[in-house]
C-alpha cells in the first residue's frame, strides 16, 4: 500500500508570493491533518479535514487554509509569505479521527518550502 | 490548554545497553499519549500509543512505553540500543477536548545517539 504523498517534496519562494502545497493520503484514510516544522517552535498542528470538512484549526493566521477533496487528498495554501513561513510542511492521513478510533498518524515524508 | 515536555535535548547510549527517553505531559481528561520517531529527511513514524488500559505499552521495533499517571509520565523505553535508532523521538499528546480528533500537542524532541 503506497504510503502518505506529498508534493512538492522542495519549494522555493519570495516573500509575498503564495504557495499550494499537496497531499494524497493512503487510501481508504479519511482523515489528513497538516502540520509545520521548524527548529524554533517545533512541531505545531496546523488543522484536520475529515470528510472534506475542516475539524479542527490551529494556532496560525488566516493567511494558512487548507482543503479536502471527496478523494480525501488535501491541499493547504499560504498567501502572503513571509519569511518565518520557512519550515517542513507535513501532512499525515489516518483511517479516522484519533479520538474515535485510535487509529494512529501516518505520515508524509514533508514538503520543505524555503522563503527568501 | 495541554502541553508536552521532553527534558533531555539529546540522549546518548552504547549498543546493547537500554536506553530511556522521557516525557511529562499535562492535559485535562484522560491523556491519549502517542510516540514518534523522525529519520533525517524524513516523515515521522508512528511507534506507540496508550489510550488506555495496561500502563505498559509495546510498539514497533522492539519500543516500549509506560505510563505513570501519578507523575504523568510517558517515557519511552528499549532494553537494548541499536545504532540504527538513532533519530528524534517525539512525545504527543492528544487533546484538548473530546473533539480534538487528530489535532496533536508535540514535544519538542529528544535526539537519540546510539554508538557502537
């Protein structure tokens, strides 16, 4: 079974412009959450689509959103960027939601999206 | 609001001796408690949870986790150390309501060093 895909795997981009990032989760999970890495704030969640509805937001401003498609892949897009937007972004499917079903995170190997 | 704190930035051990990694957590309700494991470049790896039941937890390559509520623990744990576990670990922690589906606190990593 093809693991979680993320693509771009590297993006390059200058500050103002904006960013779509991509995710196809393995198949039959339902739920993709996102998640942005970076050395000084850690792993921080960003949100979860379940069943192309949004279930849970994060901590970070309007300018992050994201989407879910009836084929559950998931998108998130940055408008806007600013330099502290730097970090690996990571994207995890899983069969349901933890809450309900235990069911643990499966993650991408991350898009890496550099802001100069 | 739940937080999770892993104390030790870095932990070195020898080959085949045990090794520990430790994580307090703090969340109101039941703790649903999870590990992961992040190899260079890489996604993360799901290792082990504990939603409930037995305080000792057995996960994927021979890991180990046990709960203490009372000291509101979740160390990770292996009885004997491998090179190739070198990598960053991540304690998390589900939260903050009974809705919070897939919406993980992470800590903020402790880097494993196992030499030959």
């Amino acid at each position: 079974k093809a693991g979680v895909t993320q693509t771009p795997r590297y993006l390059i981009k200058t500050r103002g412009q904006q960013v779509t990032l991509s995710c196809s989760p393995i198949s039959g999970h339902r739920s993709v959450s996102w998640y942005q890495q970076t050395p000084g704030q850690g792993l921080q969640f960003l949100f979860e689509y379940f069943s192309e509805t949004q279930r849970n937001k994060g901590n970070f401003p309007g300018r992050f959103s994201g989407r879910q498609f009836s084929n559950s892949r998931s998108e998130m897009n940055v408008s806007t960027l600013e330099l502290g937007d730097s970090a690996l972004y990571l994207c995890a499917s899983s069969l349901g939601r933890q809450g309900a079903s235990g069911s643990p995170l499966h993650f991408g190997n991350g898009t890496r999206l550099t802001v100069t | 609001a739940q937080s999770v704190a892993q104390p030790e930035d870095q932990v070195n051990v020898a080959e085949g001796n045990p090794l520990t990694v430790k994580c307090t957590y703090s969340v109101s309700g039941n703790p649903y408690l999870f590990w992961y494991v992040q190899y260079p470049n890489r996604g993360l790896q799901f290792l082990l949870k504990y939603i409930t039941g037995d305080n000792l937890v057995k996960g994927s390559y021979g890991f180990e986790a046990e709960f203490n509520k009372s000291q509101t623990s979740f160390h990770l744990k292996k009885p004997s150390a491998l090179v190739s576990d070198s990598a960053l670990y991540f304690c998390a922690v589900r939260g903050p309501n009974n809705n919070a589906g897939n919406m993980l606190t992470f800590g903020g990593g402790t880097r494993l060093m196992v030499k030959p």
